[in-house]
C-alpha cells in the first residue's frame, strides 16, 4: 500500500484557510471541510491517483468535492506526497512549491 507524506506547509495552510471561514460559516462546517480534505487524500487519493501534470505548477492537482480546496501533490508506487492546499480562486501560477517545508 502507498504511504501518505504531508508537507509542514500543507497543514499550516489547511489550517489558514479553514480558520477563514469559521466568522462566516461556523466551526461545524469548518470542521466537515476539514474532514472533507483529509478523507479525500486517505480514502481517495492514496488509492487511486491521478497522473495528469498540471501545467501551471509542474505537478498534480485535485478539487477536493463539496470545498473550495485543490490538493497539489505527486506520487511514486510507493508514496503520495502531498505539497499544499491552495483555494479554488488562488492563481495557481503564481505557487511557489520551492516554498513548500517538509
């Protein structure tokens, strides 16, 4: 079975954008989306992912169903590493994944 790495940087966006929308949409559906994003990797994507390389950031990328999240990761037979969370408005050109900390 593959493993699953997260990037420092993941987790510490993850928590910024979740934390954006606790004013607005309360602390229940933050943590459904949370939920939501971290399902998707271990019930998902670990399992099945996907080759294609988007060309804005030079590797894979995922919308994460019923959020405003895309996953941006790569993978080997033996492990998924999952670099960052961006929103689904940020202009995925301008991510630096030199930035992303292990």
């Amino acid at each position: 079975m593959r493993s699953i790495r997260y990037s420092r940087s993941f987790f510490e966006e993850l928590a910024t954008l979740l934390e954006q929308g606790v004013d607005r949409f309360g602390t229940r559906v933050v943590s459904e989306k949370r939920a939501r994003v971290l399902d998707a990797v271990t019930r998902h994507l670990v399992h099945f992912p996907e080759r294609p390389i988007d060309p804005a950031i030079g590797i894979c990328s995922r919308v994460v169903a019923r959020t405003p999240f895309i996953l941006l990761y790569d993978f080997d037979d033996d492990e998924l590493r999952v670099h960052l969370i961006i929103h689904a408005h940020s202009d995925r050109a301008t991510v630096d994944l030199s930035a992303v900390e292990w």
